[in-house]
C-alpha cells in the first residue's frame, strides 16, 4: 500500500503548484500540506537513501512555501514570492517582475514554470537495482553497458568517430522487465534517472507540452550525466498522418525528434532510454532515432528459474534445486511479470493454512504449528480461538512447499499470448535485435 504514498504526494504537489500559481492561496496551502502528509508517509517505509533523501528535499521545500502562505494568509497581506531554498516545484508560477530591467540573470519565469510542473512528476533517483538482479538478456545489457559504463570507465576508448550509443529502445510483451531494465542501468551508471510516462509530457495547453519535452530534455543536460526513460512511448509517438492524430501530438513529435537528435550529437552524457509493448505503433521517423531497438522477450529456462528463487527471496521453504528446475519447466510462456504475480500468490498460501486449520500442536521450541488430527499431541482449535486466548503471536507460519506451487500453478495461465509474440518478433525481424 505504501507504494501509493509517493503517487498521491506527487500529485497532491501539483495541484498545489497549480492553485499557488492561480493566487488560490487557501486552497494551496491545503494541498500543500497534504502533499507533506503523504511524503512523510512514504518516509516511514522508504529503505533507499539518495530517494529518501529527495523526499526530504522536497518536503523542506513544500513546508516553507505552505509557511510562507500560511503567514501571510494570517496577517492579511500578499503573498510573496519563494527565495531559491524552496523546492523547484514549490515555487509560484506567478512571481512579480522585477523593475527597472533588474534581475536580467534570472530564470525566464515561463521556463522556470514548466521545469516546476516537470519537477512534481519526475522523481529523479538513484535506483537500486543490480545487473545480477536481472534474469537473462545477456545481449541486452552488454549493449546497455556500451552506452552507459564503458564510456564513464574508459573514456579514452571513445574519441573521434567511436561514440557510445545514446538511444535505445526496448520492446516487447507486457512484464518481461523493461522498466526494471532501465532502473538497473541508472543504478550501474551512477547517473540522474529521469523516469516519467507520456501522460506526464502531455498538457492541455496549446503549445506547453512541446516546450515540456523541450525543458525535459535541458533538466537531463543540467544534471548530466543521466539517463531519460520514457515508458510507453509509443502513446507519445504514434504514427503521424493517422485520422486521429491532433496538431498538439504532431508538435510534441517534431520536438521530441528535434532533442533526440541533439542528444545524439552533442549531448553526450544524457542517454535516452523508452520502452513499448506496440513497436509497430512508433512513428518511422521517432523509431529512426534509436541506435538500438532490442526484444526484451519473455524469459527462458534458466531466467525463470533465477526468478522464482529472488521472488521467494528469505522466505522459509523446502523446495530443492530440482524442484526449481521443474517449476521452470512447467511455466514455458510465462512473463516476469507472471512469475512474480504466481510466487506472490504462493506466498499467501501458508496464511491461507493456518485460517483453515482445526488442529495445532506445539513445537519443541513452544510455537503453534497446524497438523493432522492424528499427529501426537495435535489439539483440536482454530487460529481465532488462539487469538482469543492471546497466543496468535505464537502460531508459526508453515514453511511454503512444491505442493503449494503446484495449486497455485493449476489456476494461473500466461498473460502473454502467441500472436503478440508473432508480432514483436517479426518486427525484431525487420527492425531490431535480439536481447
């Protein structure tokens, strides 16, 4: 559940943002703090350091500008504008000129307006996950590496004409890992990772969401080096001439080619990473952008293997290496995405025997633990009667077994179908590689 907390912050933030920008200062304040309500909520639960330390950022920045309004909301007066120790996105859209030509070094209020409306959505962080935590696509990080490590490692190797590779695509069938591909490529870089969905660069003014893409792409080289990933980009890029297609998409395209191609001249320190479940729905011209376009394809054996055995993590069980292997076996077809959804399911099956338990007995270190009727010492009760005499705390979680992979297995199928594998590869075919 905590995992909403971040979302609802955000959005909370932007709202604020927009009413601060409006002069609906009361109605600011309140979403104000809010958005501190449901950061600080996330705090509690957040175990990495650089994203807890954004957080905290952010939330000084937010709780200065809802004092500031606060204040003066009191006393009756205007509202002035935030200084530079506020949040980017705390501060008001709508701060005074300066007089007589003075402040010509400052930001242009119209840019610093839409880096703030970017700077609610984008959470820019180092995530935490390894190369070793991604199952298979030897091909795909090698590749990734190239652009990303090598270049930082051993610049020396990169001079004249040999330049690392600064946009790349990943495609394929929903859940086989895209986005945590990309995560753990921010993670190995040590870069700045801007993640955002297209909805977060579309806005319902004329003319913004270019100019959103624009400064998108201006905050990644400020804060170089570092890595934009676009998830689902093809509802962003869509094919150009279609009947439904708006003269705002056409912009945002023609924009989005514009930065893609400094990136891939003169911004050396910023790569482009997107992700698509449709390849086939990209504009040619977007699609052309990309040095690399790679199949991210469902896993094979040895993935689905690894998969099951990081998705149990510490969790107690009996099951063997063996027993591993035929699990393996048994979900040719399966996506990540299903594997983690089917061992998550396993996961509650222990919880699910002791609800349904009549009979406990004691284990030599005093814990309950379900049983047969027959077994010595079994005791004829049921975990509500336990807790009723306060022993819940007492009951000993049974540890998971094949057997409870093996119910869980015989009601779940693959999302994936055949004919979505035909399509992405025919197009690996015609377009991409192999990951």
């Amino acid at each position: 559940m905590y995992s909403n907390f971040m979302e609802h912050g955000i959005e909370y933030a932007k709202q604020a943002v927009k009413e601060d920008d409006t002069g609906n200062y009361s109605k600011a304040f309140q979403l104000y703090m809010n958005a501190l309500e449901y950061f600080q909520a996330q705090l509690k639960y957040e175990k990495n350091q650089q994203i807890e330390k954004t957080i905290r950022e952010r939330c000084l920045g937010y709780l200065k500008r809802a004092e500031e309004i606060r204040a003066v909301l009191d006393n009756g007066g205007s509202v002035p504008a935030s200084n530079g120790d506020a949040s980017v996105a705390a501060q008001p859209k709508t701060s005074p000129k300066p007089k007589d030509g003075g402040g010509k070094d400052k930001e242009d209020p119209e840019k610093a307006k839409l880096k703030a409306g970017l700077d609610s959505v984008i959470i820019r962080e180092k995530p935490n996950v390894k190369w070793s935590d991604v199952a298979g696509l030897e091909n795909a990080k090698l590749a990734l590496q190239e652009a990303v490590i090598l270049p930082v490692k051993f610049p020396q190797f990169f001079t004249g004409k040999r330049k690392p590779w600064r946009a790349f695509l990943l495609y394929g069938p929903p859940g086989t890992g895209k986005s945590y591909l990309a995560k753990a490529v921010a993670t190995e870089a040590d870069s700045t990772f801007f993640s955002v969905s297209s909805s977060d660069l579309v806005s319902k003014w004329m003319g913004e969401s270019e100019k959103l893409v624009s400064n998108l792409f201006q905050m990644a080289r400020d804060s170089a080096p570092s890595i934009i990933f676009v998830d689902e980009i093809d509802s962003l890029c869509g094919q150009r001439g279609e009947g439904n297609e708006s003269e705002a998409s056409r912009r945002i395209k023609t924009e989005l080619l514009v930065q893609m191609q400094g990136v891939g001249s003169d911004d050396n320190k910023v790569l482009v990473l997107a992700a698509t479940n449709t390849p086939y729905a990209l504009d040619q011209a977007i699609r052309r952008r990309f040095d690399k376009r790679i199949y991210i394809p469902l896993p094979d054996l040895k993935a689905r293997q690894h998969m099951f055995k990081v998705h149990l993590g510490d969790t107690p069980h009996n099951l063997t290496e063996s027993d591993f292997e035929k699990l393996a076996q048994k979900t040719g077809g399966f996506s990540g995405s299903d594997i983690s959804v089917c061992v998550k399911d396993v996961l509650f099956e222990p919880v699910r025997k002791i609800q349904d338990a009549e009979y406990f007995m004691k284990s030599s270190d005093g814990m309950w633990v379900p049983c047969e009727p027959k077994q010595r010492g079994a005791v004829k009760t049921t975990l509500q009667e336990l807790d009723a005499q306060d022993l819940a705390s007492k009951v000993l979680l049974p540890p998971i077994t094949r057997a409870d992979f093996d119910k869980v297995l015989a009601r779940q199928k693959p999302t994936v179908s055949k004919a979505d594998l035909e399509v992405h590869e025919r197009f690996t075919k015609e377009f991409g590689e192999e990951g």
